[in-house]
C-alpha cells in the first residue's frame, strides 16, 4: 500500500515555490509580476503555482517523476491498474477510451443518452455506433439506464463489436446492472468502456453504487471536478488489468495539451489525497444533506424529489443517492424555468433544468443554510409561479433514426435549412440543450416532426441551446 497521506507533485510545486527561481520561461505573467489585474483577481499564490512543465516538475506528456508519482496513488485509491491525469476535462478521457480501443469502422455498443464527447469520438475515430435505447420513465420523461435483455440482443446482433460503452451514473443518478454488462462484454472478448463524470464518489462513498474498477470494467472517465473536488476541468482516465495504458496514454497524447496546467494537476493530487482520507465521511454527508432536501422538497407538494423508490430491476438496476433531481411539470414550470427563477429571484445555483426536471448538485461543501435556502425558495417559487400544466412537453428523450454514421454525416456536403423546413432531412450537425449535452440530435440523425417541436420547445422555455453552426439554432445544417 502507497502512503495515500502524500501528494507528490503538490509537494514538488511547494517546493518549487519556495525557492528564488529567476523564471526565463512561460508563462509570460511571471508570477503575476506582468499582469497585476490577474494577480489580484487570482491572488500572488496561484499565479506562483501556474509555472510550466520542467524537470522538477515531470511532464504530463510522459510523466517519469512526481506526476507518476501522484497517478500512482490515484490509481491505489480508485483500485485501476493505472490511472493518467486529465486537463482537457472528462470529455479528452471519454474520447481517449473509445479511440483507445476502436478503428475506423469498429462497432462500439453504446446507449443514446450518451454526452456529446462519446459522439464527437465517433466522428474523430470513424468507429460506427450501435445504440441501445435506454427505458424511458413515462410520469418523469427521463431517459434511464440500458436493460440487460437489450443489451444481450445487442451484443448476440453485433459479434464483431469492440466494445460497450456505458453511462455510471446517468446525468439524473440513474445506473444500469454494470456487473452483468462487464461479465457479458468480456465473455464476448469485448471492452467495458465507463462514463463515470459523475460517479467520482462511488470510489469513496458507502451504500453508493457500483463503480467501474471494482466491477471490472476496462477503462473509465472520471470527472474529479465535479464530485471529488478537485479543480474545474481536471479529469482521471483509469485503465484495468486487460489494457494497454502505453498506448493509451499515445492516445491521449494526440488531443491532450502539451502544456498541462499545474493548478489543475496540483488539484487532483490534493483532491485524491483528501478522498483517501475523508471521502467516506464526506459522502456520508453528503447523503444525509441529499435526503433531508428530497424530503423537505417532497413535503411541498407539487414537487417529486425521486431516489431508490425508482429502481425496477430492468432499466434502473440502481440510483446515485446524492443527486438530488427534482421533476417539476406537475406544478406548470419546465426544470428550465424553475432553474431561472432559483437563479434570477433567489441568487441560487444549481447544475441545470431541462423540459421537467432540474439537478442541484448536492456535496460535503454544501452548509445546512443553503440547503434550507434551497428549500425555500422552491416553495415560494411554486406558491408564486406555478400554474396549469395542461400542453407542456413530456419526454426528455426522442429515439433517434440513424441514417448515415456520424463521422460521414459530420464531414459530408451540406446545406443550411430553416428549422422547420428539416423535416425528413438527414442531420449534419449536433443539436442539444447544454447542461447536460445529450444530443437531441447528432450527425447523421433524420430530424423529424417531434424533434422538431422539441427543439422550438425548449428555445421558447429558455434552455440554452448550442452545437448549431447557427448560434440562435434558427437554422440546422442538413446532408444535401
């Protein structure tokens, strides 16, 4: 066992600090000396720790030193075989993994509520998707994890698949049956690929679900950022036993910076050391701050905080107790809506709302005032706002037709249409509302009627719309 008590480049960097190092390198703000704006905004501190790559301080390109050093402990805490240090932010990991292990015409298995980088990845690589549809919850209108059965008929269909991307936990705290998906995949020679931008705390926590490593999967994407604690678009590729990480770190090397940010990294180092050590406590918490918010929002009325009462067994084999997703139709507000007003009226924000529900990411940082905040707010927002639910929007996720493979349809001729004359046309481009960055629509996608009205839907409620090479998405690029 590793000494999960250090952090070895957080360590090197303090050292680095403290010594009069007369800096004829870059960053050109030296120390903050060159742009004074920046160093009081930042502070003297974080402007001295943004120094570049040098022998001191290894190189994340190919880390021999302290960065290896601090991988090695990540990998001993999360339970992979190694784990590489990303900065490019979770999505550089997802596409790291499918094209680590997909060519050009390689069928990868994957659901459709997919992130968009796990998409774009497709388009890079030229691998060739086949989507399995996840269940939809019928009062909620959210996708949900894959079924087994849909699975199984997806691998005995496409034998020749490379491998089986997964969503754990899904963006709302849904999870599929990963250890029946990783025993499934590796007894057809096919790789377990893990989205786990939201799972960093399964590592850690108790009564939480599975994690990729300890169901065994083959590689898998964490988001540190967003639930571990460490710095916005810091990341963590894990790779198990069945993987090559020399290659994959050449992967990784082909869209990754060469000039990797020491703040970012310093943060994961200290952000794993301080899961090692306090992420079962902080989870725990976590939880407890979770549970009393769905309660108390549940008692308002109105309102559904949901949680393990959904799992089914099929398409929800378990549920991430830490999110606290709220379904807000029944109260005549779409989750946009709602997320507008916490904001706007109440100077509160939360991770996001789409067409029926919103997402407050909840954690250990969280104080019992803000939670009580929150609390209230949502139920002055319903005594004030609310109104007929009668002709609202009520699904999240539109099955999609593929026509053409995405890295076709991306680079192919196209046109730029109005909106509503798409219809019957085969997509050029992405489309979707971002949180959470699930495609609406992808390249290579027919656009059809219902999409269509979801699309002007979702504008006329206020979701932030991007993708579009037309930025109002007024228009959509289609195949000619």
């Amino acid at each position: 066992m590793k000494d999960q008590e250090r952090a070895p480049l957080y360590e090197a960097l303090e050292e680095h600090r403290n010594k009069r190092i007369a800096h004829f390198d870059v960053p050109g703000h030296k120390g903050g000396r060159g742009n004074k704006m920046l160093k009081h905004f930042l502070g003297e501190d974080c402007l001295r720790a943004d120094v570049n790559s040098m022998k001191p301080l290894d190189n994340l390109c190919h880390p021999v030193s302290v960065i290896r050093q601090a991988q090695e402990l990540a990998a001993e805490a999360f339970g992979a075989r190694e784990a590489m240090f990303i900065v490019n932010g979770t999505t550089a990991a997802v596409q790291a993994m499918i094209m680590s292990v997909c060519k050009a015409g390689d069928k990868i298995i994957m659901p459709r509520n997919v992130h968009r980088s796990a998409i774009n990845a497709l388009v890079i690589c030229g691998a060739v998707p086949v989507y399995v549809n996840p269940g939809v919850n019928k009062r909620l209108g959210i996708p949900l994890g894959m079924k087994n059965e849909d699975i199984e008929a997806a691998v005995r269909e496409n034998p020749d698949a490379k491998a089986i991307l997964i969503n754990n936990p899904t963006y709302y705290g849904v999870c599929s049956d990963l250890a029946f998906i990783v025993k499934l995949a590796h007894e057809h020679n096919m790789k377990v690929l893990v989205d786990e931008a939201h799972g960093t705390h399964f590592y850690f926590g108790e009564d939480l679900p599975l994690s990729a490593m300890a169901a065994g999967a083959d590689m898998s994407a964490v988001s540190m950022h967003k639930t571990g604690g460490s710095l916005t678009q810091s990341s963590m590729l894990l790779t198990g036993e069945g993987i090559n990480s020399d290659y994959v770190r050449q992967i990784v090397n082909l869209t990754q910076t060469t000039s990797g940010s020491y703040l970012l990294l310093s943060s994961l180092d200290l952000a794993r050391k301080n899961l090692s050590l306090n992420g079962k406590e902080m989870f725990k918490k976590t939880i407890d701050h979770a549970e009393y918010a769905r309660e108390e929002i549940n008692n308002i009325g109105g309102y559904y905080a949901y949680s393990k009462e959904l799992i089914d067994g099929e398409y929800i084999h378990d549920f991430d107790a830490t999110k606290l997703s709220v379904y807000t139709r029944d109260i005549g507000l779409a989750g946009i809506e709602v997320y507008d007003l916490l904001r706007d009226e109440y100077d509160i924000q939360i991770e996001f709302g789409d067409l029926g529900n919103i997402l407050a990411i909840v954690s250990a940082g969280d104080r019992n005032l803000e939670i009580e905040r929150l609390i209230s707010a949502m139920s002055e927002i319903k005594r004030l706002y609310s109104k007929d639910p009668a002709g609202m929007f009520d699904h999240e996720y539109i099955t999609p037709h593929v026509s053409t493979l995405p890295q076709q349809a991306f680079y192919s001729e196209k046109e730029s249409l109005p909106l509503e004359e798409c219809q019957g046309r085969i997509c050029g481009e992405f489309a979707m509302c971002y949180p959470p960055g699930i495609p609406i629509l992808a390249p290579g996608e027919l656009i059809t009627a219902e999409i269509i009205s979801y699309i002007r839907y979702a504008k006329s409620k206020g979701c932030f719309m991007t993708g579009t090479e037309d930025i109002n998405m007024n228009n959509i690029q289609v195949i000619r």
